[in-house]
C-alpha cells in the first residue's frame, strides 16, 4: 500500500507541474489557445474530484482556470 501512496504522490506532483508548465507557456505564447486549456482544465477538474485527487492538485487547477480568466463556477458536465 506504500508503494501504491508513493506512486500517487508522483502522479499528482506531474500532473501539478504539467498544469502549471501549460498555462505559463500559454500566457508567454498569447493566450490563443486558452479556451482549449480552459475546457481541458475544466475537464481536469472534474475528473481529479471523481478520482479524489488532493486538495492541492484541485487548487493548482482552479488557479490555472483562474490565470486564463476561466469563471471559477464553469463545471463540465457530469
């Protein structure tokens, strides 16, 4: 179950940095593709709450909506 915890962490903290690394590139680059990322990341999110991903990889999410101006209260269909 050790392992199984230590690979999650890994998962998380790639998938944090991925969110992260994609959003700065996108503001560098100018924001044309940021309508996608923000239904990407819409769809992150719902996901990251089935799959009870922690409450700092939710946040890291919600801040990158936030970045690109995406409205916080947007929720991908169930």
């Amino acid at each position: 179950m050790r392992t199984e915890q230590a690979d999650h962490d890994i998962f998380e903290t790639l998938l944090r940095r991925t969110i992260t690394e994609s959003v700065i590139k996108g503001l560098d680059h100018g924001i044309s593709g940021a309508t996608d990322l923000a239904t990407r990341l819409r769809h992150y999110a719902w996901r990251a709450r089935q799959e009870q991903l922690s409450p700092q990889t939710l946040q890291v999410i919600a801040s990158a909506r936030r970045l690109l101006g995406d409205r916080p209260r947007t929720r991908l269909a169930s």
